[in-house]
C-alpha cells in the first residue's frame, strides 16, 4: 500500500512539473499571451476632452481566464522614472470612454500612470457572451490590471492601486481583500453589486422567498435564451423617462442618455446587461472578509445619494486606521461620476500619495 501511494504522489508531483513547464513554454496554448483578435477604436471618442498634460495610448492585457482586456493608458507628460500606478473602471455598465476615463486621466495630470479598462465581455474587451457580469471574473479583472502595470518598464511595482466607480466601486475594495498587491483603494459612489441584487433596493426584497422568485425569473430566462440562441438584453437606462421615475433614475438618465455621458458601446447607455447577468450576484456575497484587509482603503460618497448607504455599511466593516470615508455634501450618486468640481480629485491623489509609497 506504502508503496502504491508513494507511487502516486510522484506520478502527481511529475504532473505538476510537467504543467509547469508547459504554462512556461510560449509554443503551447498555455501560455499567458493574448488570443483574441480586437478591433480597436483608434480615434478619440470619449466623453470627455482630451487633456494637453498627459500621453494616451491603447494597451491590451489578458486576465486569469484568458480574456482580453482593453484600456486607455494615461502617462504624465514631464516625468520620468518608475511611477505609482492606477487602474481604474466603473461604473457597472459603463465603458472606458466615460467615468473610469475621466477619473484616470484626471489623476494621470497628478503624476500617476493610471489605466481605465473595460471589464471583461464588455466594451472592447474580449470574452462572450457579450454583456454577461461575474463577480468572480469581475474581480479578477482589476488583479489582471494589476498583473500588467507591475510589469511595466516605469510602474514602481510596489505602487499600485486600483479606483472603482459606482458597481465597481465594491468590486475594487473586494479585489483588494483578495489581492495584496493592491497597496492602496479608493471606492468613489459605491455600490455592494452583490447585495442589492440579493436583497434590493434599501434591502426592500430581503426575503427567501424574494430571491426565489428572482432565481425562477432567471431560470426560465436561461431556457429562453437556449431555445432563441441568443441572450436577451435587461435593457439599459430607461428612456423615455416616466414622470413618476424616482430622482435617482433621472440622474442616471441626465449622463446616459444625454450628450454629457452617453457612449455607443455602453450597456447603461443603450440596451443593458444580458438579462440572467445578476444570477450569480444574488448567491455570492462580497466583504465576507473585510475585517482582513491590511491595506489602505478611501470611500468616496455623496450625501445626497441613493446609494450612500452602501459606503457607511461598507466603510463600517473595514479595520485599521488606513481606511477613510470622505462624505461630499449635497453631491448625488452621479455627480461623481463626472463633475470635476465636485469629485474630490485633489484628496485622493493624496490618499494615494500618503499610501503608495
């Protein structure tokens, strides 16, 4: 029998080695290179104006599943030399060319290297189906960020963080409880995708039976998408507006829908998220461990917003005296995402500054 197990775990460990040399060798399929062909936007065709201060470029990177993701890179003009780095996305919905742009640009005219990327099976991302969410892939995705910039020629590798607007907000604090190497976080207009898909609204459908009747909604979604062939959209930012939409809608609708946020590519701006996209967000639970995050974390809200009380809950669970929460009075959820004088932009190039380092 001693003979027989020894026997296996050498067969076992020769596996392990022969993986090994497998994942290294560039010949094989196995190897950490990207394999999706992208056709990628060349012009400038973001929301907002070009800034004179910073170089842009397109860069690719692939994530854990092998996905490509794509991003804008901001570089400082004027500075040389290993620089802090910041990747940036968000909001959940929304693509490069929008909020996650602004934000990264904004702080590469602070002295940071900073990348807005589209998450994977959205915008000019890679991945299919298109417009399918995963807080597992989703959260992956910023430590494949993360991957790219510490292999850069003038990213300091020991500091990186990570920005996550509104739904990507939680994700970056999530992707940093999992990932060390994000030395430093900042979560602007937070949303907890994970809980208000299971429980709603202000937790309104907090309830087993709730969540079942989302559960069969999807389930019976899945059999219809099988039977077309293709997957049905949830549609985006409603439009026309209804008068009776509640103010956070027609906030939405006031960036998505109109010249000042609206983006072709954009689920929020056209026609959503596939429809079965929340399943996995309704059964998964993020900041299970926040207690355990070491590293420096910002939470950026607006008093004003709906979602303000997904920050506090947040900021609530959080340990350690490098975690901040920083209440801009009378702003509302999406004043963040793109008002200049309003997002804090000077005091989180500090956070940053103070934690990366």
């Amino acid at each position: 029998m001693k003979k027989i197990m020894v026997s296996a775990m050498m067969l076992l460990a020769a596996s392990f080695a022969s993986n090994s040399q497998t994942m290294n060798n560039p010949n094989t399929n196995l190897s950490i290179a990207p394999i999706e062909q992208l056709n990628l936007t060349q012009e400038w065709d973001k929301v907002f104006p070009k800034s004179d201060k910073v170089d842009h470029s397109k860069v690719t990177f692939v994530n854990r599943y092998g996905i490509t993701l794509v991003a804008d890179m901001y570089t400082p003009k004027g500075i040389s030399g290993k620089l802090p780095a910041i990747a940036v996305s968000g909001p959940f919905g929304a693509v490069k060319e929008q909020s996650s742009g602004l934000y990264a640009q904004q702080l590469a005219e602070r002295g940071y290297l900073t990348i807005a990327f589209d998450p994977s099976f959205t915008g000019e991302s890679g991945g299919n189906p298109r417009r399918v969410a995963s807080p597992d892939i989703n959260v992956e995705d910023f430590s494949a960020a993360v991957d790219f910039l510490s292999t850069q020629p003038n990213v300091d590798v020991d500091r990186i963080g990570i920005l996550g607007v509104c739904g990507w907000g939680g994700i970056a604090i999530e992707a940093a409880i999992n990932d060390p190497r994000i030395k430093a976080t900042v979560a602007s207009t937070m949303y907890d995708m994970t809980r208000v898909s299971a429980n709603g609204y202000f937790d309104s459908e907090d309830s087993k039976e709730q969540r079942n009747a989302k559960r069969l909604a999807m389930a019976k979604q899945r059999t219809e998408d099988y039977r077309n062939g293709a997957y049905t959209r949830a549609g985006g930012v409603v439009d026309s507006l209804p008068d009776d939409a509640p103010q956070f809608v027609k906030d939405y609708h006031a960036y998505y829908k109109t010249p000042r946020g609206f983006h072709p590519r954009s689920g929020n701006s056209t026609d959503g998220w596939n429809a079965t996209s929340a399943l996995p967000f309704v059964n998964f639970k993020f900041f299970e461990y926040a207690d355990e995050l070491d590293n420096a974390v910002l939470i950026v809200h607006g008093d004003q917003a709906h979602s303000y009380y997904f920050g506090k809950d947040t900021f609530a669970k959080l340990k350690g005296d490098n975690k901040q929460m920083l209440t801009i009075k009378g702003a509302s959820h999406c004043d963040l995402y793109d008002q200049i004088d309003i997002i804090p932009f000077d005091e989180i190039a500090a956070f940053y500054k103070e934690n990366l380092k």
